[in-house]
C-alpha cells in the first residue's frame, strides 16, 4: 500500500513533473481488471490501451516497457515475500540479525523476477526466500487462506509499477524520441523530392512500344502457313 500510493506517484511526480493523481485516474480499468483477474499477463491489454490512450504514452515506448513489466517487473511480489518470511520467522519464533534481512531482500527480488504473471505465483519462489534463511517451507500453509485477496493487491501494484515506468522511461528518452521523429519526417521529405523528378521525366518522354514481339509473332505465323501447305 505504501509503494503503490506513496512511493510510485512520488517518483512519478519527480520525473515527469505532472500530477499523479490524474494518471492514476486514467489507470483505473487496468487496475480494476488487475484487481479481477490476479495477473498482470492477463490485464496487459487493458494496461498497454490505457497508457498509451489514456495517459497518450508513446506507443515506442509502451509497447517496450509494458511487457517487460509484466514478465520481470515484480515489485508488489518482492515486497510481499520479503514481509512474508519475516512475518513467518516471527510466527516460528526466529530472530533473523541484519544480514538475514538483507539477504531475504535480495533473494525475494530475485525470486520476483522469475515469478510468472499468473495468480499465486510468488507462493512458488517463496519456497527460495525461506530456504535462504532456513527457515521451514512448510509454514507457507499459514498463508494459504489470505493469500488469494493479498495477491490481488499484489497483482495492482505490479501493474501500476509498469505504467509509471512507461511514463519515467518517455520522460528520459523524450529528445532521442524527437530526434527520432525527425529524422523520419526528413526521411520522407527527401523521398517525396526524389520522387517528383522522376515523375516529370515519365511525363515528358514520349510512349515507346516495341514492335520486336509483333515483328516475331507475324514470322512465326508466316511460317505456320508455309509449313501446312
């Protein structure tokens, strides 16, 4: 909740210098349908068209960013596992010291990144969060029962991690997106002035026809009588 209401709209607001607030209004059917269907594979439709319609993102650029997102860009999930061993570390009545945290940290973003796009997943790479501290796989079970409501709200913040990263990557790349139009507009500007020459030269010359298959055809013909008489 944190990340997704605080910490997105505030590295949103310090990139591109506009309200967040209006670009997560525009974001509301690709977050209600994250909220519906738990995966961010499944609402990367409805993402890619309220970006790039809603948000008028580039569509370079989100066509780039949004799938790369939802396949590697897990950041609602490397939260949710790294406060998941901790709280079953608790609930096991372990201490974990500071380097334990900084290693559940690390192994939860890693686990993120290979998590699928479909419901429940990080309950899968939890498995190398816990291994990691020695912690026992089996007090996943403890989560089972929420797990499903959780992951829904996991599922919106990923989601929302995509669409602001389109927007703070068409910030970063705005000139090399101009300088890229450009050189497409002067691309065709010199195609057109190419063009026109050889227009007025078509134009100018007279039709030519070749006589040589008429000359041949009649030969063969000639000879075709012959032949038969």
């Amino acid at each position: 909740f944190i990340r997704l209401s605080i910490i997105l709209q505030l590295i949103y607001t310090a990139v591109t210098r506009r309200n967040p607030l209006l670009y997560y209004y525009n974001m509301l059917p690709a977050l209600a349908t994250a909220f519906g269907t738990d995966s961010s594979s499944a609402t990367m439709p409805v993402t890619l068209r309220c970006v790039e319609q809603g948000n008028n993102i580039d569509t370079r650029i989100s066509k780039f960013v949004v799938p790369v997102g939802a396949t590697i860009n897990m950041d609602g999930t490397a939260l949710y596992e790294a406060v998941a061993c901790l709280f079953i570390a608790r609930v096991h009545g372990v201490s974990l010291n500071f380097g334990q945290v900084i290693v559940t940290g690390l192994t939860a973003t890693l686990a993120a990144i290979g998590a699928a796009g479909i419901p429940s997943a990080g309950l899968v790479t939890m498995v190398m969060v816990l291994n990691a501290v020695n912690l026992p796989t089996e007090m996943i079970s403890v989560l089972l029962t929420v797990d499903w409501f959780l992951d829904r709200f996991r599922t919106i913040t990923n989601v929302m991690g995509d669409a602001v990263g389109c927007a703070v990557v068409e910030t970063l790349c705005r000139q090399e997106l101009e300088e890229l139009d450009r050189q497409a507009e002067q691309r065709e500007l010199d195609s057109l002035v190419n063009r026109e020459p050889e227009k007025r030269g078509a134009a100018s010359s007279p039709p030519t026809y070749d006589y040589s298959y008429s000359y041949t055809s009649s030969l063969l013909l000639i000879l075709i009588v012959i032949s038969y008489t």
